[in-house]
C-alpha cells in the first residue's frame, strides 16, 4: 500500500463547476499538506500549503485537511479551461516531500 | 525574479551512458533537492543537500549521485543508464531545510530519454 493515494482520474467538469479533489494518506506522523498543479510537460507548481487540520483559502481555491480520517481536499470553485492540469498532493515527511500519483483534471469549455 | 533554472531541458542518451543534470535555485534559498518523476507517476524523492552536505537520501541506487557548490547550485549525476531512468528530473528549492521540507518550489524539469 502506498503513503498516499490519489484518484487518477481524468475527472472531466464542466466550466463553471466546483471541483473536488481527494487524498488519503496512512502515516500519522504527516503534519504539512501541499496541493501542486502541474500543466503538461511543466514542472509542478505550489497552489496550497497547510499544517495540520483545517481550511485554508486562496481565492477560488480551498485546502482541506482531516486528520482524523487521513484525509485531505482541495476545492477549486468556478473553475476554467486553465486550471485544466494534473493535480498532485504531497505531505512532508522530514526532508522529503511524499506525493501523490496525480489527479488529472479537465475543465471544459 | 528568477524562479528555479535546469539545464538541460531535453537530453537522450543511449544505455551504459552517464549523465549530469544542473540546477540553480531561486536566489537566497539554500537547499535544493531533486526528485524523479516517471510518466504517469508523482515526483519522487532523490536527494535534498543543504549548505552543501547532503541531507536525506532517497531508495535510489548509488548509480545516482549529486553535489552542491559554494553558490547553492547543485548537479545530479547518474551512471550507468538503465532504460528506466528515462524520466523527468526535477529540482526544488528551499529557503530551509532539516526536519521540516517546508515551501518546495520545482523548476520546470530535465526530461531524460534512455534509448
């Protein structure tokens, strides 16, 4: 079983829609949770960044963690043709990020 | 400002090659590390070096190595090459480092072809 696990998708959402995106996570001892976005053929990009449980938002963008569940979230509201990439949780686990496989997301206009 | 700079973008290289992969951080941050992202997959770690010493290592083997110099710029080097490590190379850097990774910020990645 992996560290984490993450749908791949493709999760194909119309313009407009709010989308949800979801990681589960076994070790307990994660305390920072990260959502990245990658486009295409791009390196990742930091979207979220969040220590131990609860919400945190940046414009149309909310990250959600549940530790108690092991469980976090990120929620993209009125989304767009450009946030059409892959997402991808990580959690820090000393010095090195864990990440997720990637959720790739397409927007559609 | 310069965000993280890699060189080179594309390389292919043929089986028992070696290779080295450069990488300049964002100016001011000191750690960078690498990771391995195979198509399909997330990145995965390689190593993190911080005021030159290296200071966690991924379940690599020794064929991958790196170094980093005076300027906080940083190589990867891979001997050796087996058709999978055809893969993209990302650097991050870190304006910290230790027992917390903190912000990771990745440049746009060194995409190596194994033929």
């Amino acid at each position: 079983q992996k560290e984490v696990e993450q749908d791949p998708g493709p999760l194909s959402v119309p313009e407009g829609a709010i989308v949800s995106l979801n990681c589960t996570y076994s070790n307990s001892a994660f305390q920072y949770f990260m959502w990245y976005r990658q486009y295409s053929r791009k390196g990742p990009e930091l979207l979220m960044y969040t220590y131990s449980s609860g919400n945190k938002e940046d414009g149309r963008f909310t990250a959600q963690v549940d530790k108690s569940s092991k469980y976090i979230s990120l929620f993209i509201r009125d989304s767009q043709p450009s946030d059409s990439a892959t997402y991808l949780c990580a959690m820090d686990s000393s010095y090195k990020l864990i990440f997720g496989s990637g959720t790739r997301l397409l927007v559609r206009p | 400002d310069a965000g993280v700079t890699q060189s080179p973008t594309h390389l292919i290289k043929t089986r028992g090659q070696h290779v080295t992969l450069r990488c300049s951080p964002i100016s001011g941050h000191k750690s960078v590390s690498w990771y391995q992202q195979v198509l399909g997959q997330g990145p995965q770690f390689i190593f993190q070096y911080y005021e030159k010493e290296e200071r966690g290592r991924g379940n690599f083997p020794d064929r991958f190595s790196a170094r980093q110099f005076p300027n906080y710029s940083s190589e990867l080097n891979v001997n050796a090459l087996l058709l999978g490590d055809s893969a993209l190379y990302l650097c991050a850097s870190s304006p910290v480092a230790g027992e917390v990774t903190g912000e990771l910020f990745f440049g746009e990645g060194s995409r190596l072809t194994v033929l």
